[in-house]
C-alpha cells in the first residue's frame, strides 16, 4: 500500500460542479487549449463511521474502483474526504491511498464497524490543461455534469482562479450544484 499524495503536494481539492450538455462544453475545451487524459470508468462505494455519522460532520469515506475505458488494470483508491470549506467552491482536504484489492478493502472496513450507505457509478473524461482540470462525468440515474478543479494549498486563490476558468468556459451560474453525487443520489434513495 504507498501514499498517493507526495509530501510536497499542496492538500486541497477546490472544485465547482454544474449540470452541463457535454457536447457544448467538449468544444469549448478544446478552444481554451485543454487535452483529453483519461475516459474512465468509476464506481464509489461510500461508507460511513460506526461512532460518528458522516453525514452530519460532512466528512465521507470512499472506496473508488476506477476502470480504464481501454479496458487496462483496474485501480482502487481508498479516500477519506474532510468536511466543506471556502465560500463558492467546495474545497476539501483528501487523503488517499491506492489498495490491490477492493473487495477485501470493503470487507476489512465493513468488519470494523463502517456501514456501506451507497454506491455512484459515472463514466469520467478528463481534460487538463497546466493544473486545471476540468472532468465530464456521466452519474448513473443523475445525468451529466462539468466539473472544474483546483489543488491548491490556498483555497481563496483557487477560488479566483476557478472563477476564471468558469468564465472562460462560459458555464451557467444557474446550474450550478453545490451537494455531491452522494447527496444526490441518497436524495432520491434516502437510506
């Protein structure tokens, strides 16, 4: 098991989701100079904390299997996500670390105590240009979305900076979304 995140890499997730035509967004991408990097495949086991609930301290457990379109390896990432900050954006302190095995990683977090709460299960395109990353994600039973990303250590500045590229991409404020997948989807599934 290694650490993803290298001792020198800033510790903040800061990110913006909008509901979006991926067809729209893909060009202006392609204009503003951003290159496709991955189609992935990705499916989120999210668990929750046998003494405090995830919920309420906005805190999340994810177990992440992630598929290659190409049909490579799959990966599987354990993360632990700390709660909301910053004003417009979400921005989260992630720690991750890659696992060989999901199914034992559940079972080993299931047999001390985690309760699964629910799965999200998307077809990602991710686009990079410097470090922005801007990712099209179709969510299973929520339809399509644009996310734009930051990792940054000093969310107000990739605040700015998002705002920036939000602009430039001509994203409508008026889509945006602030809850996660997760929030979406139990909205519609309470547990």
């Amino acid at each position: 098991m290694s650490a993803k995140r290298p001792p020198n890499v800033p510790r903040f997730e800061v990110e913006r989701k909008f509901e979006s035509n991926h067809n729209t967004i893909r060009d202006r991408l392609t204009d503003a100079g951003f290159e496709q990097t991955a189609e992935l495949s990705q499916v989120d086991r999210y668990l929750d904390h046998p003494q405090r609930h995830f919920e309420t301290t906005d805190e999340a457990l994810r177990l992440r299997v992630i598929t290659a379109v190409d049909g490579a390896h799959p990966r599987c990432e354990l993360t632990y996500k700390g709660p909301r900050r910053g004003s417009q954006a979400k921005a989260r302190r992630e720690l991750s670390v890659e696992l060989d095995d999901p199914a034992v990683a559940q079972e080993l977090l299931i047999a001390v105590g985690f309760d699964p709460v629910a799965s999200v299960e998307k077809r990602r395109i991710c686009f990079n240009r410097g470090d922005e990353t801007v990712v099209l994600d179709t969510v299973d039973g929520l339809g399509e979305y644009v996310e734009v990303e930051l990792v940054h250590d000093d969310i107000d500045a990739a605040e700015v900076a998002l705002d920036r590229l939000i602009e430039e991409l001509g994203l409508d404020l008026e889509r945006e979304v602030s809850a996660t997948y997760l929030e979406l989807i139990l909205k519609d599934n309470p547990r």
